[in-house]
C-alpha cells in the first residue's frame, strides 16, 4: 500500500510497532514513527497537517484476551477517528473486514454491504472490527467523509501464510474443515490498493464497501497454491465440518 500511494505521487507518514515493520518502511522512504499507539495520549500530532488518515492498525488474530479487542480495534480507532476530526483532516479510510457480518454458522454467499454486522461477542475479532466501523460510519461528516473498506482474505508476499499459516503447515499445525472444497472470498493486495486508491479519490460521503478478486476458487485450492508458492507444506489433516463453529467457540471462549 505504501508503494502504490507514492507512485501516485502522495507524501506519506506511516506509524509501525515493531522493529521489523519499522525498517521495512524505512527503506521506502516514508516519514516513520515508531510507536504503540495504544501507550499515547497525543494522536493529534501524529495526524497534524494530513489531509487523509488510512486507519489499518488492529489485533487480528482469531484469539486473544477481550480487553485487547476492546482497546485495540474498538477503543483506539474511535480515538483516532476523534483525533482526525480535531485536525481537519478531509477524508478517514478505515480498514475493516469481511467478516463484519460473522453471525451464524451457515456458509456466507453474495453478501451485500447492508447485512446486519456481527453482533456475536464470543468472535471478538469479527464483533469488534464490525462495532468499530459502525462508530466510524455513523460519525462521517460532510467535513470529513469517512469509507470502511472490508477486503476478503488479503494475499501477497509477507501475507497471512508467510506470517502464520505456512509456518504452522512446516509443523503440521495446520489442516482443512470439511476438506476445504468450498467457495472462499480472497483479496490480492494489488487490489486492496486500488480500492485504497479509489476511495481516496472518490465523492463519497461515507459507505461499506466488500473488496474481492473476481476469481472464485475453493479454499483448499487457493491455499494449497499459495502454500505451494511460498515452499511450505501442503497440509492433508482434515477435520469434519461441523467441529469448525464449536471449536471456535472453544477457541475464542478459552481465553
């Protein structure tokens, strides 16, 4: 994202946790502050002087203690959003998610953006990304339009198998519910960066957007190339389809 928005000739300051995430931004040249945005009080001057906020920070793992949803994805974007506004900055970009609209176990198909959000707090990711993009939804103004965009699973180099997924096949950490043959939304980030690019320059006062590859494939055929590409394991453990919603029950109640 950061590459494509200077190629369209924009100055950029970017904010990263870690020290990786840090050098990595480094080396493209962009304004960095290196920061935990949970430990400060003053998110103002990190927006001073921006005409646009892209609001990607969150904890995205599947699990984890509540609190951290709560501060993290609900408390800090709602935060930022009010630091936006105290500094006139004209446009506020919030990364949402697909699975805002996570309710039930039944397959999701040809959703729309006006299905009704996650309200299932045993899924704190889902619940507390669809409760902060409501918060930033229902605050847009005509001083500072506010877009939520929901991409499906985002893949490319540095992605959630490089990250987790490849790793944990190496180890047989990882298999498929139900085989894995069933339709499955991905987002390239190629075009999660259009639709970035898009939303910026778009006459909208706010709205929820889906953003997906046109393609559709199963999920075990998707991950089983990208595991492929990566040189990672291409897991065979297959776990009946049924144990998937209970289990993430269990997962997430766990804790």
């Amino acid at each position: 994202m950061v590459g494509r928005l200077l190629e369209e000739g924009h100055s950029l300051s970017v904010t990263a946790r870690s020290v990786e995430g840090a050098r990595s931004l480094i080396q493209s040249g962009v304004k960095l502050t290196q920061i935990d945005l949970l430990l400060t009080n003053d998110l103002q001057a990190l927006v001073r002087g921006h005409d646009w906020v892209i609001h990607c920070a969150a904890h995205v793992g599947l699990w984890g203690p509540k609190a951290l949803y709560e501060n993290l994805n609900i408390g800090l974007t709602k935060r930022l959003h009010d630091a936006a506004i105290q500094e006139g900055v004209t446009k506020f970009i919030y990364m949402s998610c697909a699975n805002v609209i996570l309710n039930d176990p039944v397959p999701i198909e040809n959703a729309t953006e006006d299905r009704p959000i996650c309200h299932q707090r045993a899924f704190r990711y889902a619940y507390s990304k669809a409760h902060a993009e409501q918060f930033v939804l229902a605050n847009a103004s005509a001083c500072m339009p506010t877009i939520a965009l929901r991409p499906a699973l985002v893949w490319g180099n540095g992605d959630i198998v490089d990250r987790q997924i490849g790793p944990a096949a190496d180890r047989g950490l990882f298999g498929w519910f139900g085989d894995g043959r069933y339709l499955y939304s991905t987002c390239y980030i190629g075009n999660l960066c259009e639709a970035i690019v898009q939303a910026l320059q778009a006459n909208l006062f706010t709205g929820a957007f889906f953003i997906r590859d046109k393609e559709e494939m199963n999920l075990r055929e998707f991950l089983s190339a990208r595991l492929q590409a990566g040189n990672y394991a291409v897991p065979t453990l297959s776990i009946p389809r049924a144990m998937a919603w209970p289990l993430a029950r269990f997962t997430e109640n766990g804790w």
